[in-house]
C-alpha cells in the first residue's frame, strides 16, 4: 500500500510520549513508543486504522500539535471502499478511540474507492493530507464544520472550496447497503447525518484530520510525513 522508503524511518525508528498536557518530541522516550500506543489503543478498540497509515498520521500530529487547540485527532483512510468505517476520531493522551464512521469522498474522486485528488476549486475530488478544523456555522447541510488545509498544493484552498465536514443522508450505511456504496459529495468528507454532530463537537475548534489516499505524490512529497522537518500550522 506505501512503499517501505516512507514507512520505515517512521513507524520503527520513531518513538511516541505524550504525558498530561505535555506533548513530547517522538524520540525522547523509546519505552513509550508509537507501536505501543497502537497496541494500547487496539486494547481497546476493534478496528483501528492500518498501522502503517496511523504511523504516517501521528508523525505529523507530533509536528503539529504545541500549535492546536485539541490534541484529538481525526484519520481518514480513502484507500478503503466507502462502505467500510474508513474514519476514526481518536483521543491520543487517553488512549481512546472516540468514534469510528463511514465517511464519503468526493464525486470525481472515484466510486467505491477514491483514487482520484485535487486542490484545485470545482474539481468535485477530495484533497489529501492534514488539515485544521475551525469553526461551526449553520449551513445547507446543517451544521457543519470548516477546514482549514495545512498542505500547500494538496489541501490549502480547502475553505475557498468550501471543503468541510456535514451530514449527509447519501453517507449512511443504509445507503450504501441500497446502491453498493456510499453516495459522493462535491469534495466534503460527509459523514452519516446521526453521527454528524458528535463528531463536529469532538474535533471542532482546532484538531488535527489526516486524510490518506493512495497516491505516491503526496507521500514524496508532503513535509509533514517525512522523518524530520516540521510545519507550521495556520
């Protein structure tokens, strides 16, 4: 799924620490490391993320995260078909998985799977990697949440294209059973309308989501994934 090169400096060199409020560097301590918090978080939870995508997630959030407001953070795995659950909210410092949802990609990005992404405004596709959520509003959809794209060139004209988390009735599991898979959104990930806003009131103001697809541009080239470097978020 992701080539060896991105992976291995990542998911066994790095290490992973964060004690109450504090949110240490990933190397500082090897006891506490980034497989361990999976293997805690699994402890719990029956389905977790791919652990290598996880590993891609939490290294950016490592980067990123003396800069948010919520040390939560959101994963989204668009290499699975939008019938499985492909989104997971999840709680780092308590070692919880919050919530786990189907979740619908956008409309030029694919049918069952997206493999398709874009940036670019009336593409109608999702856009790949990190992003910093802001504020709610009442919207078309309901209540919704805003999206601000932490990636140049993959996901920062995420609010000039109105890219933001609602409901949607077309992202119910009931639907999917009907048609095959989720309906598509105009590039929104669009969540179940009964679970819409539990999760906007999870990761509103100032979270971490990690949005992964299968494409080696991003993975070359995204700061955020690599070993060393950081970002800083807007």
């Amino acid at each position: 799924m992701i080539s060896s090169n991105f992976l291995v400096p990542i998911l066994w060199v790095v290490s992973f620490m964060v004690p109450p409020m504090e949110h240490s560097k990933l190397n500082e301590n090897p006891e506490n490391s980034l497989l361990t918090l999976y293997e805690q978080l699994s402890e719990k939870a029956k389905v977790l993320p791919n652990k290598d995508i996880f590993a891609l997630a939490m290294h950016g959030w490592e980067k990123l995260s003396p800069q948010l407001k919520s040390k939560v953070i959101t994963i989204i795995d668009f290499s699975l078909p939008s019938t499985e659950k492909r989104m997971w909210i999840i709680d780092p410092e308590k070692k919880l998985l919050l919530l786990h949802s189907v979740v619908s990609h956008g409309r030029n990005s694919g049918n069952l799977i997206a493999s398709n992404f874009s940036n670019k405004p009336e593409s109608y596709q999702s856009s790949l990697g990190f992003y910093k959520t802001a504020e709610t509003y009442q919207g078309k959809h309901g209540y919704s949440l805003r999206l601000d794209g932490l990636e140049k060139g993959f996901n920062d004209q995420a609010r000039n294209r109105a890219i933001v988390i609602h409901g949607a009735d077309y992202a119910r599991e009931e639907f999917a059973e009907s048609v095959g898979r989720l309906g598509r959104s105009l590039g929104c990930p669009a969540l179940p309308t009964e679970l819409s806003t539990q999760a906007i009131d999870l990761i509103k103001n100032g979270s971490l989501l990690f949005i992964y697809g299968q494409d080696e541009s991003y993975l070359k080239t995204s700061k955020l994934i690599q070993p060393e470097g950081s970002i800083s978020a807007q």
